[in-house]
C-alpha cells in the first residue's frame, strides 16, 4: 500500500509531506484548497504525461516522492520491502523518473505502478462509456480462463491482420511488379550477355596498349637487344671486365669485391639479353585481336555508362537485380501463400471468436446481476442493469461483438446505454459499483478516488461512503471529496488547506472531524445544528461499519 507522499514545487503545493494509512484515507477541504494537486503529484509519480504547466510558479521544478510496501514480483526495484516511486518536472516541461533511486522511464513507472495503485476520476467515469471500456470490464469478469481465451484470440487477429494487409499490398502492387519484373529481366539479360569479369577493363587496357603500339614497341626492344649482344655487345663487355677483376683479386684481396660486383653484372645483362629477345619475340601485329579488344571495352563501357562507374559495381548491381527478380518472380508464390494464410488464420480466428461469444453470453447476466446489488446498495434500489451484446461487422480485435451497459435507473424506465440515462451521480455511482465487482478479480492494494461523489448528496452520498468503507477493509483507499457523508467514513481524516497561496495538510483529531465535518455541511463553522449533524454522521459510520485492524 501507499505509505507515505512527498509533494514539492507543484501547483498551489510548495512542499508538502503525508502519511497514510491502511483502510478508507480521505481528503476533504475548502474548494481550490489543493485536494485534486494531491492526486495529481501521485498520478505523476506513476508515470502519467508531465508539463511544465504543472510547475508552480518562481520553483525550478515540480518534484514527487511515493514510498509503497513492495508488490511480489518487484525484487530488481525493492529496498527492505519497500518500493520508492520518484518524478520530477522542470519549468521546461522536461521530467524525470526515478524508482529506488534508479532511472527509469515514465513508461517503467506506470508499469510498476500499475500494480500498486488504481485510480478513478471524473475521467475514468467517462471512459465507462466507451464500449471498449464496457467490454474490457465485462472480460475482466470472465475470469481467467477467458482472459486467456481472450489473449490467444487477439494474437490469432493480429497475425489475420498483418497477412490480409500483405496480401492487400502485394496484390495492389501486381500490375507495378510486371513493369519491375520486365525491367529486371532486360538488365539482368542485357549485363549476363556481356558477362563482365572481375577488373577485365583494366586488363584490356593494358592488353590493348601494346597491341595498338605494336611496331614502335618492336623498333625500341630491337634497339635494346643490339646494344646488349650486337656487333658491340654490352654482355661481352661485362664478361671480359669481370674475367679481368677476378684475375686482380687473386693478386690483390681488395679487388674481390669488384670481381663479385662484376660477375653479378655479367649474369644479369646476360639473363637481360635473353629476356628481351623473348619479349621481342612475342610481340606481334595482330589486327583482328585489337580489334576485339576495342569491341570488348566498349561493350563494358556501355554497362558502365548504365550500371556503375567500374566493372565491380556492375557486377554488384547484376547480384542485387537478381536477388530482386527472383523476389518477384516468386510473388505468385507469396501471393498464394498469403491468401492461405489469411484464409486459414480467418478460420481459426472465427472459431475463438466463437467461444469468446459463448463466454460472454454467460457472463454477461452474472455481471449484470452483481452490478444491480451493487447499485441498490449505493442508493438506487430500483435500478436494474443489463449487459447487451451487440454484434460487430467485422472481427475485430475484441471479438464477434462489444458489449454495453444498459442502465434503467427507476422502475418503468426502458433501460439505456449510460450515456443516454446516467446523470454525473448515477454515473459515478456505476463506476464504483464496476470497481466494487473487480475488488474480488484483481489485487491491487490502493485505490484511488478523486470526485467519485459527483452529481450525489444526501443518502446516495452515505450509501457511496459505506461502499467505499467495505473496500476500505481488505484495500487501502484514497478518497478526494467534499460530502460530508462520505468523509464520516474515513479511517484517516485528513484536511487540505490553503495558507497564502500553500496547501498544507494535516490529520484530524476527532474533535477536528467533527468541526470539518460541519464545515462541510453548513459551508461555515459553528454552527450548533451542523455541528449536531457531524456527530450524527460519525455516530451512523461507525455504527454501519466493521473496525479496521
């Protein structure tokens, strides 16, 4: 349960500390006194959307501490059984979430808190009217079973979804495929036709250069090979100076490097010699060969001018175009398999649809049943409610239909969608009644109500606190009001006030509860008849309700 609420920097709130208690915990005070910032600084702390709006003026930021028992399941967040949400908003609108002295996300705290508070407001009466809400309320009813019913359903639906949009797509795209396959298949033919290799324009190059230079390349090696074995050849030249340094290094040990120096020249014009008659040898004109060199190159320049800079990136663009072709050529093949696919997921989600009807069309009396007994013990014993199912025209993620409310609220009035026939009392009135038939089917152990009271006053007030008391005795409950009838109940009493532009707040003794409570009824203390009738309240809530342990 929440333990204890540290509000600083937000709204009328400048710094605010305060505890709280198990069982029915409420709020009362003068209007714009600060109630509703206290459940507000809370929601922030459970990770709701943050502003800079909610910053109070001249603060650098609105900050909000909540220390909660620790729910099983939240060991990574625990500290001695204790869990400890923390938010901060600047002036700038940027925020910050903290649990156990850890960053975390608004999303981590709302999912942590999700589990430790529930909270109802004039919002939440509103969304009771959404049939999805409705819906959602009636498979929480259910029961598990259902719920997992439920989840393998959606999970069928989703994947139903995600294979009808692909074929949807693929099938729109059919007609911009065949322009992509004949485009493919032209570029594809057009490049293996040609079949460039790796760097062969580099290599053509170099093939075509000396075939296009054939005679000068003739007249230059010719002319090298005279000076080196001609009528003056170097090579013989090199031999006798070589013969002549060996002949002094025997006389002389410091011609011996010479001789070795001369000796290695000797053998390299010779091998010299011999190569390049073999590079003369093998050169000659061949027309026809340059020829198809420039008709090669030109074929490759061609791709190039169309399909990349070199003969690689042509060769990259022929492997992705081949890739990409046989994706499509392949698209009947998944076009058939989508259309399998949808037709087979569609028949197993027609039949979960199926039992989820099934589910509902039991649960729907029994809900309905315990929302009447709810109802009549919050003051409207004539009430009757049913739950209608109404079919949908196409499956959709909740099922086959959706379920409504339909509330009469007087005998001999036709029940009605609760948005046709609830007043803003009947309203709230109904919300309870919903959170008093999901005590028993969650475990949540702080529940929070903020203007649940609206629209009501008099006996349905006090029937709203008994209701609210009972919740109290197995959940903590946080309750904002302004009825004395429902503020009688309260296990805590605790009064918001405004001092100069501050809300503080402080527990009431109950000689304090019995002046707030005055306050409450008559709008101005000292009242001796109001002050009669506070004690009146006190003495019927306690009368009416089991001690809290």
């Amino acid at each position: 349960m929440l333990r204890e609420l540290h509000i600083s920097g937000l709204g009328v709130i400048d710094d605010l500390d305060l505890e709280l208690h198990a069982g029915l915990n409420v709020l009362t005070g003068e209007t714009g006194a600060g109630k509703t910032m206290v459940t507000v600084g809370l929601a922030l702390a459970l990770g709701a959307r943050a502003g800079s709006s909610l910053v109070r003026d001249g603060a650098a930021a609105a900050r909000v501490q909540a220390r909660f028992d620790a729910p099983d399941g939240a060991d990574e967040w625990s500290e001695d059984g204790e869990i400890l949400l923390a938010r901060s908003v600047n002036a700038d609108g940027k925020s910050a979430g903290r649990v156990g002295g850890q960053l975390a996300s608004a999303s981590t705290l709302a999912e942590l808190g999700a589990s430790l508070v529930e909270v109802h407001g004039q919002h939440q009466a509103q969304r009771l009217l959404a049939p999805a809400t409705q819906t959602g309320f009636l498979d929480r009813f259910g029961g598990d079973a259902h719920l997992v019913s439920l989840a393998a359903y959606r999970e069928t639906w989703e994947r139903w979804r995600d294979a009808r949009a692909a074929l949807g797509e693929l099938t729109a795209a059919s007609r911009e495929r065949e322009r992509e396959l004949d485009l493919l298949a032209y570029q594809v033919r057009e490049i293996e036709a040609v079949g460039p290799g790796e760097r062969e324009s580099d290599t053509l190059a170099v093939e075509e250069a000396r075939l296009a230079h054939v005679e000068r390349l003739l007249e230059r090696s010719s002319v090298a090979e005279e000076a080196l074995s001609g009528e003056a050849p170097l090579v013989d030249g090199a031999a006798s100076v070589a013969n002549a340094l060996e002949d002094a290094a025997r006389l002389d040990a410091r011609a011996e490097e010479l001789a070795a120096r001369s000796r290695s020249l000797s053998a390299e014009l010779a091998e010299l010699s011999r190569d390049v008659r073999d590079y003369r040898e093998g050169l000659a004109a061949d027309p026809t060969r340059l020829q198809e060199i420039r008709e090669r190159a030109a074929a490759l320049k061609a791709l190039q001018r169309k399909y990349g800079a070199t003969d690689e990136e042509v060769l990259g663009f022929l492997a992705e175009a081949s890739k990409r072709l046989l994706s499509l050529a392949t698209a009947d093949e998944r076009l058939a398999e989508l259309a399998g696919d949808v037709e087979r997921l569609g028949r197993v989600m027609g039949e979960q649809a199926a039992v989820l009807t099934h589910a509902r069309e039991d649960a729907a009396p029994a809900l309905g049943a315990a929302l009447e007994r709810e109802l009549h013990e919050l003051g409207m014993p004539g009430a009757t409610i049913v739950v209608v199912l109404e079919p949908v025209e196409e499956l959709g993620a909740a099922g086959a239909e959706r379920a409504e409310l339909q509330l009469s609220p007087s005998p001999g009035q036709k029940a009605a969608p609760l948005a046709k026939t609830a007043s803003g009392g009947e309203l709230s009135r109904t919300m309870l009644a919903c959170r008093s038939v999901l005590a028993d089917l969650d475990d949540v152990p702080t529940l929070v109500f903020d203007e649940v009271d609206a629209g009501i006053g008099g006996e349905a007030g006090l029937a709203v606190g008994r209701r609210l008391a009972r919740l109290a005795e197995e959940r903590q409950v946080l309750v904002v009001t302004h009825l004395p009838q429902i503020a009688c109940f309260a296990d805590r009493h605790i009064l918001v006030e405004k001092d100069g532009g501050t809300a503080t707040v402080r527990g009431l003794s109950d000689g304090e509860r019995v002046h707030e409570l005055s306050r409450m009824l008559a709008g101005l203390t000292g009242s001796e008849g109001a002050v009669t009738h506070a004690e009146e309240l006190l003495a019927t809530a306690s009368a009416s309700r089991a001690p809290i342990t």
